[in-house]
C-alpha cells in the first residue's frame, strides 16, 4: 500500500516570498511516480509537476519545482516567488510506475500568500 | 487537444433517489478513466478506474457503481443515494502513450449534496 504525508496544514507566505510545500511518501514498489496537483476555491485538481522515481534530476516547471529525495522519501514542491494566484489546496500524490492504477492522495497543504 | 467535460457542477438530491454523473474526454482514444470522491477538506479518494470499454475496477465497496459504455465515456451511478454519498465527485483521464501518459488530468467537478 502507497501513503502520503502532508504535515503542513495551512501556512501564510508573504508575496514573492519562496514557499515549500512538505511531502513525504511510503511504498514498497520499486517504481512510481510522484505528483503535485493545486485545487483553487472552485475545486478543480490543476497538475503542477510530475517526479518518475527513476528521474535522475529533479523536475521543474515554470516557478515550481519538485525537491526530490529518494532515500528521504520526500517529494516537496518549492514555489519560487509566490503570486496572490497561488493562494489554493495544494495535494500531494503518488502512483505505482507502469500501471493504471490512480492516485493515492495526501490530505493537502491551505497556502495562503498574504501581500 | 485534449479535454475533459463533466456534468452537473452542482446536484441536491434527495436520500433514496437515482444518481447518474457523465464524463467525456476529448482530443484522445482510449484513455485511462477514473472516478475519485472527496470529502469536506480531505484528500481524494479513489473510488473507480477504467482501462478500456466495460472494463471496471473497483476501489472502495459502496453505495456506487461504474459503466464505461464508449471509450471516452465514463458514468458514476447510484440507484439510491445515501447521506454519505454527499461530496465533491472527480473524474480524471491519462493517456496510454507519450511523454504524458502517467498524469491525470481532471474534470470540474461535481458537488453533490445528498439531503
């Protein structure tokens, strides 16, 4: 079975301020993926960025990037110089590598940048 | 390009009444489909996936059920609702190819208020 662990409830960032998000993940299978989703107040899941746990860099995308500590089990995502925008859920993910099988989702970080 | 449609937005609906959700993909052939419910300030839960035409697999045992009758269509049903099926339903796709094929991409979302 996969878990997913998001310490951080809520935090408040000051505007173009970096912010990390925490993740850590369990999983006995030796490969999966490891994913980024922001739900803004109208709900919809938006992908960020994706990790394969045999990438061997970290991934980045635009003003996110996704920290990546294989031996730590940690996947956490840095926003480089927050916007109000970015005010949203922030959810953590995993899923086995290859299959169909879906997502195995934290319980998700509130950010709130403050300007 | 690819789109994911989902309707209603929003649904009151009486205990012991019908349910029926719909979900179309755009843009793509035969993707992976799946259903996913979240709760109040929770994370998603996976409740059904899809990997071709007829083809469920089941999650979590409840009061729901699944079809896929076309490739690029997906159905959550209920022939009576509980109060606990109240949520926020979700229906996700991914590709079967390319670079993208282990992300799922997300619908609007349905909120679903059982009374």
């Amino acid at each position: 079975a996969q878990k997913i662990t998001q310490t951080q409830p809520g935090m408040f960032v000051q505007e173009k301020e970096a912010v990390t998000l925490d993740c850590t993940y369990d999983t006995s299978d030796p490969s999966y993926g490891l994913f980024w989703y922001k739900q803004p107040s109208s709900g919809e899941m938006i992908f960020l960025i994706y990790q394969g746990s045999y990438d061997q860099q970290n991934a980045t995308e635009g003003r996110y990037s996704l920290n990546f500590q294989k031996a730590r089990k940690s996947a956490n995502l840095v926003i480089s110089a927050s916007q109000l925008g970015d005010s949203a859920m922030y959810f953590c993910a995993m899923t086995p590598g290859g299959g169909a099988d879906g997502l195995t989702f934290g319980k998700g970080t509130h950010l709130i940048i403050q300007p | 390009s690819q789109t994911i449609h989902q309707w209603p937005a929003t649904l009151v609906q009486p205990v012991g009444s019908p349910l029926s959700l719909e979900c179309t993909v755009e843009g793509t052939s035969n993707p992976n489909l799946y259903w996913y419910r979240q709760a109040a300030g929770r994370g998603l839960q996976l409740l059904f996936y899809s990997v071709g035409i007829g083809q469920i697999s089941s999650e979590v045992p409840q009061n729901l059920s699944a079809s896929r009758p076309q490739d690029r269509q997906f159905i959550l049903s209920s022939k009576k609702l509980l109060l606990s099926d109240s949520g926020f339903y979700l229906c996700a796709w991914n590709p079967t190819s390319g670079l993208a094929k282990n992300i799922q991409y997300f619908g609007a979302g349905t909120r679903l208020s059982v009374l």
